[in-house]
C-alpha cells in the first residue's frame, strides 16, 4: 500500500551526485593541468591513508560504465562536476582552452542524454587549477579570481549550455573558506594550526571571493546564455540542522548563531542582500563588506536554494570557535543519549526530523525553490568489513529510510517546494582528507579492480523511487 502523501512533484530530480576529483582519477591524461588537490593530496600528512586522486574510481576511463549503472539504478538525473582544469588547463583568462577535456565532458554529457538521464552539473568542486594558486593565490585575490571564474564558466556555457539545463556555480562556499583557508584540513592548506596564512582572516576574504565569482557567472549566464539556452543556474551551500542542546534562551540563540555562521554567511547576502548581523559583531571589520555595486550583482543571483546537508547538531552557546559561531556543537543531549546513530566520521550522526526541519527553516526564510544536492552517511568502520559485510550497509539503509519519510513529509505535509534529491554519493569515492578510508557510496567500489558492487542502500533508494513514481503516474 502506497499512502497517499508519498507524492513527489512530476518533474523531481531523482538521482545521485558526486564530484569531479573524488572520482575522476587518469589527473594526467588528454591536457589535463594541475589542481590545488593533486599538489595538496600528494603532500605526506595531508590525507588519512596518504593517497591522492591519480585514482580514484578511475571514471574518466570507466565512464560508459558509470553511466550504464546509473542506468540501470533507473535514476533521472546526474549530478557531477567538471574539472576546471581539464577545460582550461593553466586556469586564467587569457590561458588555452583544452579541447580535449571539453569533448570528454560533451561525450559524457551526449552519452548521459542517450540514456534518458538529465546532467545536472556543477561548475566548481574544490579542484582549483594549480596554476591560479602559483600566480596570484587563488581565492584570496579577488580582481583576479573573480575574472577567471567567470571566463571559465563562459567556456562552459558555451561548450555545454545547449545540453546542460541544471547549472551549480559552486559547491560548499562554507567548506572552500573554513576547511581550506582556516582550518587548513583541506586544499591549499591555509590556517590553523599548520597552514601559512592569516587564519583570523583569510576564510572571511574568500568566502565573499566566492560568492563574488558566482554572481558573476550567474549575471553572465542570464545575460548571454539563458535567453537562447533557457536553463537554471544556482549556488549550493552545506549547513545542517541546529538545535537547541537545551531550552535556556542562551542555547536557543546559538543555535540560531550556528546556523547564521554555517548559512546564513552566504544564503543572507545571496537571498536577502546582507550578512547576518550576528556576523558583523562577532567578527567586526574582518568580515570584508560588500560595496553597494557588488551588493547588487549578489543580491538574487541564485534560481534556487542548493542544499547539501548530511546532519543535526545540539548547539550550546560558548567555545572559541568563530567559523561555528562561537557555538559547541554536540551530538550528547543534556540526559547523556546520543542524538542518533554515529557515522564513520566525527560530524555526522543520523537524525532524519533534522533534515525536515532545516527544510522548512530554509523554505521559510529563503522562499526560495529546494534542489537538494546531497544527503548521504559513512558507515562506521565500512572500510574494514569484509565484502558481504559491507554491501548490507544497513545503517545507510536505516539513513535513506530517515530522510526519503523527512523528504516526503516536508513536500506533501509541510508545502515545501523541493524538486530535486541527490544523494552523496553514486559511488565510494576519494573522501578529501580522509582518503579513501571513508566510504560514502551507495555502491561499493574496490579499489584493486575498480569493479563496483551495490549495496543495500543503492537497491533500497531505487526501490523507494519506484514507488514515489507509481503514485505520480495515476
Ligand atoms: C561534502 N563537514 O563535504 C562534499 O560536497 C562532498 O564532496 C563530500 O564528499 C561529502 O560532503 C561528504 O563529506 C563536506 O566537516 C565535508 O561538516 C565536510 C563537512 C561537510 C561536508
């Protein structure tokens, strides 16, 4: 029996997401230039198991046989990112366009197509070209980036724009700034406690950076793409759900804080046209202004909310943490229960009212249409299992069950406006600083063979798709 509320909307985006670098591997092949990923993944220390990209899943090489799996889990749409640097190898405005790299992404695109299968793509993954980093600092300098970006997404709409209908400008402002220049956990390594650079800073600059370099490339897009090409193009943000640990009023503000810090930072200009002022006082004339003239270009410059989430956290005001806001987070509620089942890693735990609410929250205060772009688990220990072990990922299944009910409830219960829901990730893949020792994939991949096995959780998502259909097709 399929209740009544298990609709979705007809054209919902039901599909699988994953990135450029965590799967293409072949980073030497057909032009391809370097990226701040390859340089800081070969850097001894910088990942778990000391590994780096030149692997992957090998999907630059497998990729008809990626393309004939997601097929076959009978998925709508895509959604992938390209590799800056495959396209424009030395990065810049004025560097060569690699014609190789733009013919595998349109034989990929062409071939995805075929299949009845609709590209929803990602313009920057976090594998900025080397060469952009050497030159002038990459993210930190925004005459130049900001330049850069938009030329290469031009190169982009111009070589794929006829095809591609679904364009993200950028994944994640709050990972580029926070794990890359503050915490120096991800590429290029800035910040604390290790990395070169003014940590009390820079994630504030190339936050904006970011921001900036979208819009640009949305007011391009709208301008000169979009007339003739007639697409959507956005931005998408993580942020997880937060909750108050308790109900002191104090709690009650930092959560609201937490999520200032982790969205608000990008979604309050973008949709609203200002920071969060909670923003401005914890962190005064660090956090860079925007002029009236940029105010303006970023204001708007999103179709839709992108939302990647994976968790809840229990916020409790106090710690010295400024890029959560000066907000703990913790997954122990005051009575010392675990908020919900524990994940491979550290931040992320299984809480699926979480994922409605931060639904509503952002439907709410964005009024904006919901593209949910990822939503995914890592099993605890999944590395470490024996194959047969692993593939009934049943904590991933118990995750999916979770969200998909969160997902249906917010649609058809709460009338949020959500039409797309992409699961993180179609494949295990290079999990950035963790190497390849946390597995994300709802299909399992080893890494010996490359053959690709899936799990549980992939037939279960299919199967759970199946039936949202059925209803729809009434
Ligand atoms: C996202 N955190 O990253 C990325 O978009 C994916 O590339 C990645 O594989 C996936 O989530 C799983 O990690 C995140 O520390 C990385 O809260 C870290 C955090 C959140 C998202």
């Amino acid at each position: 029996m399929v209740e009544s509320n298990n609709k979705l909307p007809k054209d919902f985006l039901w599909g699988f997401a994953t990135a450029s670098f965590q799967i293409e591997g072949s980073t030497n092949v057909d032009g391809r230039g370097p990226s701040i990923w390859d340089e800081f993944s070969r850097t001894p220390g910088k990942t778990l198991d000391g590994k780096d990209g030149d692997h992957a899943t090998e999907s630059y090489r497998l990729w008809r046989e990626d393309i004939a799996l997601l097929k076959q889990y009978g998925v709508k749409s895509y959604r992938f990112s390209l590799s800056w640097s495959r396209i424009i190898p030395l990065g810049g405005r004025e560097d060569p366009v690699n014609e190789k790299g733009i013919q595998w992404y349109k034989d990929f695109i062409d071939e995805l197509i075929k299949n009845g299968i609709i590209p929803f793509v990602t313009l920057y993954h976090w594998d900025l070209p080397q060469g952009l980093h050497d030159r002038y600092g990459g993210w930190l300098n925004k005459a130049e980036i900001v330049k850069d970006y938009e030329r290469y997404a031009r190169v982009c709409f111009e070589a794929f724009g006829d095809k591609v209908k679904y364009w993200l400008t950028m994944n994640e402002p709050w990972c580029i700034s926070v794990l890359g220049y503050g915490r120096g956990v991800f590429a290029p390594g800035h910040g604390k406690p290790n990395g070169p650079g003014d940590a009390s800073r820079e994630a504030w600059i190339v936050g904006q950076n970011v921001v900036l370099a979208h819009a640009s490339a949305v007011k391009a897009y709208r301008e000169e793409y979009k007339p003739t090409q007639g697409g959507v193009i956005g931005i998408t943000l993580n942020g997880d759900w937060q909750m108050p640990w308790d109900d002191t009023p104090e709690n009650i503000a930092a959560a609201q804080h937490a999520l200032d810090f982790a969205i608000g930072w990008f979604a309050d200009p973008i949709y609203l046209g200002h920071y969060p002022p909670y923003m401005r006082e914890v962190l005064g004339d660090r956090l860079p202004e925007y002029s009236d003239e940029e105010i303006k270009l970023v204001k708007g410059s999103s179709d839709f909310y992108g939302m990647n989430t994976y968790t809840t956290n229990l916020a409790r005001a106090g710690g010295d943490d400024e890029f959560q806001g000066l907000v703990d987070y913790t997954f122990t509620r005051p009575d010392g229960t675990q908020l919900g089942t524990q994940a491979h890693c550290a931040w992320l735990q299984d809480y699926p009212d979480g994922f409605r609410d931060l639904l509503s929250y952002l439907y709410k205060r964005y009024k904006m249409p919901i593209y949910v772009t990822e939503n995914g688990f890592a099993v605890k220990d999944e590395n470490d299992m024996p194959v047969d072990q692993l593939l009934a990922d049943k904590d991933r299944v118990r995750y999916y069950e979770g969200t998909t009910r969160a997902l249906l409830a917010a649609i058809n219960e709460d009338g949020v406006d959500v039409r797309s829901y992409f699961p993180w990730s179609f494949l295990d893949n290079f999990e950035w600083a963790d190497g390849y020792t946390t597995r994300f994939g709802v299909t399992y991949v080893n890494y010996e063979t490359q053959e690709r096995i899936p799990k549980d959780s992939g037939k279960f998502l299919v199967k759970v798709r199946r039936q949202y259909d059925s209803v729809n097709s009434r």
